[in-house]
C-alpha cells in the first residue's frame, strides 16, 4: 500500500528495527517523524531518507525515560503537523542479562521507565494529533517478552517487565480508544534478523519456513495490518519462534 499525504511518528528510529522502518515507511510515500535520544541519530537516518529523495522528514529528539523530554518532542511534533496518522511505538531499551543481580538499579529503572512509562506518555501527548487524523493508528513494536510465560530470551528480568507493562497498556488501550477510531495494533515478535534495507541483503536474506524471522517480514505484517479497511482491526501479531 502506499502511506502517500500520511504522517508517521517513529520512537527510537535511529537504529534497529525503528531505522528499518522509517526508510520504509518513507519509501511508501508517508512523511516521517524520526526520533530518538540523540539529535544526531536522528538526523543520520533524516539524511539518508533525503539521500533517496525523500524530503518529508523530520529529526527529532525523544527521551523515553525522561518525561520533560516526552513533553519536548510532542510539542516539536504539534509544531510541525496537526495530525498524527500513524504512531510507531518502537522506541526501548535493551537490557540482557538473565541474572537480576548483574543489572545496576539505574540500569533497571531506565529500562522500565524507556520500555513502560516512556511508551504510556507518548500515547498520551500525541492523542490529541491522533485524534484529528481520520484514519489513526497505533503500532507498539512489544517483542515476545512481554507474553505471559515467555522465557526464550536472555533479556534481563527488567526489560521482561518494560515489556509486559507495555502489553498490558496496549490491550486495554486497544479497548477504549476502538470506539474513538483508534485501531491500536501490537507485534511480539522474537528475536529477528535485520538487515540493512538499503543493502542487497534486504532482499536476499532467506525467508524460508526454517529461517530466522526477518526484519522485511516482520515490516510486512505492520503495513499489511495498517493497509485493512476500517472495519478490519488486527489486534496483535504473535509470531512462531522456529529456531534458537
């Protein structure tokens, strides 16, 4: 489908999966909101989105952790659209570890506040651009982890937590903002492959059965969900571990 005259709000879009999804967003026509921690993260992967001939992009900075900074960015985005079409909550801090006591206090804390809090607040300040849009949607990027009784991932118990708190928003979310047109749509995929999307290997990284889930599929299913008539409100997205 093409996100042509829409507008993307991405967190935590300077790496990963979030960089992965910009570009790709952007290569489908939508104007895109990147942000993340750092200015110049952000403006990295606003200058490679340019480089393809994209020009509808916006570098921001985002904090999860810091409810200030949240403040900051949702008033940078008021500043720059009056409607938010699609919003990626892709934006967490990795913690691995499967011992609780290998983590220091700040490194938990910043975890949960980046993963669960940080996640709660940016819903809540760009509701309002959310609701002016005439087709809003939510994508929280959870991860296996946050379903109950997962235990395949070495991450660290905190980030266990961050993302079951954000399971636990995202459903009840998904409730109460349906009636208002929200659809609120959430992944929890395991461990993925992500190659770079601007290289070969984007496209030539095998997605067989036997494979490792990739980013590109994993991409797919988030605008497939996105492309469905109103009336179609895909939930959730629980993908089958096959290797590891």
């Amino acid at each position: 489908m093409t996100f042509a005259g829409q507008r993307v709000v991405i967190t935590g879009a300077s790496r990963d999966f979030g960089r992965t999804l910009a570009i790709r967003f952007a290569r489908r026509g939508a104007e895109v909101f990147v942000s993340s921690r750092s200015q110049a993260a952000s403006r990295r992967v606003a200058d490679e989105i340019r480089d393809l001939g994209h020009t509808q992009v916006h570098a921001l900075v985002c904090d999860l952790s810091d409810p200030a900074s949240v403040r900051r960015f949702a008033a940078d985005v008021a500043q720059r659209t009056d409607r938010v079409d699609v919003l990626v909550n892709n934006g967490a801090r990795w913690l691995g570890g499967p011992d609780l006591l290998s983590a220091t206090d700040e490194d938990v804390i910043d975890t949960v506040a980046a993963g669960a809090t940080g996640t709660i607040l940016v819903v809540k300040r760009l509701l309002p651009l959310l609701l002016a849009s005439d087709r809003p949607d939510i994508v929280n990027m959870i991860s296996a982890a946050g379903l109950p009784a997962h235990q395949r991932s070495d991450a660290h118990d905190a980030f266990y937590a961050a993302k079951s708190a954000q399971a636990g928003f995202a459903d009840i979310l998904s409730t109460r903002l349906r009636p208002r047109g929200v659809r609120v749509i959430s992944l929890y995929p395991p461990d993925f492959s992500n190659p770079d999307p601007l290289s070969p290997e984007w496209e030539s990284t095998p997605r067989g059965s036997g494979d490792m889930l990739t980013a590109h599929s994993v991409a797919e299913c988030v605008f497939f969900a996105l492309g469905q008539p109103r009336d179609c409100f895909i939930k959730a997205f629980h993908f089958e571990q096959a290797c590891g």
